[in-house]
C-alpha cells in the first residue's frame, strides 16, 4: 500500500510517499481502507520530535519508517476474530495512529459507524478535535446548560467544535478569534464573538463558568480575571508547550480555579455520541483546505501556519480507486 512515511525529524520535507506493507489485524482490530485523514497538532509533534516524550512512541534516536496521521474515515477492509459490532465494508471514522496510508488497522474501540449525513471527508475532520473539545468541556470543565462559556481559539480544529458542542448542551457561548474569522464563529452558533485584534476580554467584559483555552495566548492570570467566583479554566494540551501544560499542572494542585490540562482519548462511546450529534445537525465540520496524499508535507507546511480555519483534511480515495 502507499503510505506517508517519516525516517528523521524536522521539517515537511522528512515525509516521504513510500510503499509499505499492509498492517496486520490482531484479533480486536479492525483494518480500514482509508479514504480521508485528518491533520492534527499531534502531526507537529511526531514531526519535529518536540516535545521529546513523543520521541518515545515514535523512534529514538529518529523515527524508523514512521507512518504519521491520528484520524481517519473509511470502509472497514477485515476484522479481527473477537470483534463484535463492525463487519466489512461498514464506514467508519474514528481515532488510531498511522492514517496517513491507504489503509490503518487498531483496536475496534477506537472507531465508530460514520455519520449518516457526512462524507468520508466530513467525517475525517471530526475525531481527534471533536474528542478533545467534547470532553474538555463536558468532563473536564463540567459544563452545564445555561453556564457563560468562552472558548479562546474558536475558529481552529478543536475551537469549531467546542463553539457548537457548548451550544447543543445549553450553553451560553462566546468565542474569541481574529477578524477574518468573526463571520464563521457567529455562523456555527456562538452568541458572542470576540475579536482579540480588537478587544481583550481578560480586561473588561462579563465574567465566564467555564474558559476552554486552545491557544495558550494569555497568562492564567490574565485568564483567571475573567472567570466568576466558581469559574475554571481548562487548558487544552494538545495545542500548547510544555512550559504551559507543566504550569497549568502545578497551578491546578493549589488553585480551585485552574483546571489540569487534559490528553483526550477516542473511545467508541464518545464516538457515537458526536455521530449522534451531528446527525441531528447540531454539529458540522467545518473543512479549511484538503490536499492529496502525496501533498502531506504542503498540508502540514499550511497547518503549521497557524491560520487554519477549522481542520485540513488529506484525501486518499483517489488513490484507493486508482
């Protein structure tokens, strides 16, 4: 099969379109033929070995013909022998590592059946960030109907999401972006948007339940003067530096208001309930550019940028019907 393979760290240009061998099932996998993958901060990390726990899972001193990539949408190919519940030719979406490739073969828990009213590439862009916002707010933060929510980074991958799953559970949600992104913030639901070239709403403003931090632009100080009495910050890991999440550690074992940083993880039931979310037209993907397969290292170089809006997604059923 034709995958995107990784032999150093750096930049873009260490991938390299290869062909590899076809992933084994195990007897609780399920292999999928890939036909859209989702590009993710997770990407940057493996890429550039930063920070250097992630040279770990993927090679130490470099990578050993890596395959990059954690989302994908496709069409089950085979299933393991204690798999229940999938059968081939079923599409699914769902989180595992190594998407960057014609097929992808992990554990059944980490898929769900695709979203009736998405394509493969819809459904490609949801995992990973829908995930994280989901239990960022829900778990993590506790969020309940009627709370003021902020999200600070509302118009990236996890921040579109955060916007609309705040609203399907009842919140009153504000969202903080740039100019060029106030449109697409109040066209996914927000009741309130904030552009930070324009206004800084750690100085003035009403006070917030619940801040969803995705950009880690602003001191937990700064923060912290925009919450209510019971308010909390939940800062997402998944976008930040080490120096960030290691403060927000530390300052979450004395401060009430400092939530930890969370690592989101896809299970099938949260899965089903973003499906289920989705298919009753609360939540939408919202898709910033998609590229090829053999286009990875443009689609990262434009990823790494820092503008997207919404999530790239890398397309592969041209090469699978090839």
């Amino acid at each position: 099969m034709k995958a995107i393979v990784q032999t150093a760290y750096g930049s873009p240009e260490v991938l390299e379109l290869k062909e590899v061998d076809r992933p084994e099932v195990k007897e609780d996998d399920v292999l999928v033929r890939v036909h859209a993958a989702g590009v993710n901060a997770g990407d940057y990390f493996t890429l550039s070995g930063s920070p250097w726990l992630v040279r770990l899972m993927v090679g130490f001193p470099k990578p050993k013909n890596y395959i990059p990539g954690w989302d994908l949408a496709g069409r089950i190919e085979a299933v393991g022998k204690n798999v229940q519940g999938f059968q081939p030719d079923d599409e699914v979406f769902g989180a595992c590592e190594h998407t960057f490739a014609e097929y992808a073969s992990a554990n059944a828990d980490q898929f769900a059946l695709k979203p009736a009213n998405l394509t493969f590439e819809q459904a490609a862009a949801v995992p990973t960030a829908a995930i994280t916002a989901l239990q960022g707010l829900r778990d993590a933060g506790k969020m309940k109907a009627g709370q003021k929510v902020l999200i600070n980074g509302a118009s990236g991958g996890v921040g579109t999401f955060a916007v609309q799953i705040a609203k399907a559970f009842g919140a009153e949600v504000t969202g903080v972006c740039s100019t060029r992104n106030v449109d697409l913030v109040r066209s996914i639901g927000a009741d309130h948007v904030i552009d930070y070239t324009q206004e800084d709403f750690t100085q003035s403003g009403p006070r917030y339940d619940l801040i969803l931090d995705n950009v880690a632009n602003r001191s937990f100080s700064d923060l912290r003067r925009s919450l209510t009495p019971r308010g909390v910050i939940i800062p997402n890991s998944g976008h930040s530096g080490m120096g960030y999440v290691i403060k927000a550690y530390l300052l979450s074992a004395f401060m009430r208001r400092q939530g930890r940083p969370f690592m989101a993880a896809a299970n099938t039931e949260d899965l089903v309930a973003l499906k289920e979310l989705i298919e009753s037209g609360k939540v939408t993907p919202v898709i910033d550019r998609t590229y090829p397969l053999s286009e990875i290292p443009e689609a990262l170089g434009y990823a790494a940028e820092g503008h997207v809006r919404g999530k790239v997604v890398i397309i592969m059923e041209h090469i699978n019907d090839a």
